[in-house]
C-alpha cells in the first residue's frame, strides 16, 4: 500500500458516525495508542505536547471487536502504552447514555478511545499565573485536543474513520468509566471502518 502524504491525510480526516461491522487489526490500535501521546524519545517526551511536560492525559480503550485482543475495557499504561484490562463488560451502550443528545455511534463503533485527565495537577502548577485557577484546565483541553487530532489522523492514514465526541455528561461518564479523583473524562474518539 502506498503511503499517503501528510497534506493528503489531513484532507482525508472527516468525522466518520457510521462503521463497518469490521475488526480493527490490534497492530493499528497500538499503532492510535502510540500516536495519541506515545514516548518520542528516552527523555519521556511524546508525540503530543504538554505543558511543563506534565502529562496530565490518561488514556482508557473500550475494545468491541478488535482483532487479536479480548474486548473489554481496559486503561493504557502510560509509561509503556501497555494496555491493562480492567473488565470484560461492554460498556458502550453505558457511554452513550452518558453523553448529551443522541449518539448511537458510540454503541456502534468497534473501538471507542477515552481521553481523561487530571485537572488537579495542571491547576496547582499553574495557579500564580492568571486567569487564576483556570490556566490549568485551559491547558488539559489545549493538550487534549492535540492528542485526539494525532489519533485522528493515525486512523486517517490507515483508512479508519473516527469521530470526536466531547457533548458527555461529565459525571456519569466519570462513573461508567470508573474513574476516582483526580481524573476526570474530556472526550471520546469513536474509531471504525467507514461505512
Ligand atoms: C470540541 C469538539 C466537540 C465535538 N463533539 C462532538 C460530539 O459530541 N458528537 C459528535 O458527533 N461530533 C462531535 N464533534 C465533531 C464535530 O461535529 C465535527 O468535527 C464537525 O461536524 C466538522 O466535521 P469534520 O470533523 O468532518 O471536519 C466535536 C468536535 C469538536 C472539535
């Protein structure tokens, strides 16, 4: 397969709602882990900035049909991008409720990347700089918004198509996923073969 140029990529990124029924090969899900925030170097930086490189981003995968690894959901290792399964249940149905308005590409899509974040730490970091109290959370989102695009854009140069989803009721998806203080959810990424 030829490789597509940079320009080509970014013109082939569209907001993709209706998938295939299609298995993701689990070598392009490593391959969208590593894009997202992956190490670039022995230093500890990766392919996304971060503010005073404190790598607030946690990373959480929702496996429906991936080829080569038992669906479930699992969080990712940030250290390794190792993924660690926390439990079997398909839990999609769950974050579609969890978000606003009707989004049954959620339920729909073989994988579904979470992208959540410690606020607390990006907020006490910056907190002499103004707007007080905010600059941190600006960051997160900032940081956050840089590593859904590097996903996007991975799926986009493998012919995979994603969508963003950032309209989640912030609390109960929290409780679905799991999470416990100080990590909080920003957004998903819905990623399937186009329909
Ligand atoms: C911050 C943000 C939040 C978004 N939230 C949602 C969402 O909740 N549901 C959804 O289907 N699309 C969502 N989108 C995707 C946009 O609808 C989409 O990017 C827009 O329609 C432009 O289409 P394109 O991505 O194909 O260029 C979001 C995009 C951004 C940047």
């Amino acid at each position: 397969m030829n490789k597509l140029s940079f320009n080509l990529i970014l013109k082939n990124r569209r907001s993709v709602r209706e998938f295939k029924p299609k298995a993701i090969h689990q070598d392009s899900l490593k391959r969208l882990i590593w894009a997202a925030q992956g190490k670039t170097n022995n230093s500890g930086y990766r392919t996304a900035p971060s503010a005073h490189a404190l790598h607030p981003l946690r990373l959480f995968v929702t496996a429906s049909n991936i080829e080569g690894t038992v669906s479930g959901f699992y969080s990712v290792d940030p250290e390794t991008d190792e993924l660690i399964l926390i439990h079997e249940k398909d839990i999609r149905n769950d974050l579609e409720k969890a978000a606003i308005g009707d989004q049954p590409w959620i339920t729909e899509a073989p994988l579904v990347l979470s992208i959540c974040a410690d606020f607390i730490t990006p907020c006490k970091d910056f907190a002499d700089q103004p707007p007080y109290g905010q600059r941190g959370s600006r960051y997160v989102y900032i940081e956050a918004g840089a590593v859904a695009q590097n996903i996007q854009l991975q799926a986009a140069e493998e012919g995979i198509g994603s969508v963003l989803v950032a309209g989640l009721q912030d609390e109960v998806t929290a409780t679905v996923l799991g999470l416990e203080e100080p990590f909080a959810p920003v957004l998903h990424l819905c990623v399937g073969w186009p329909a």
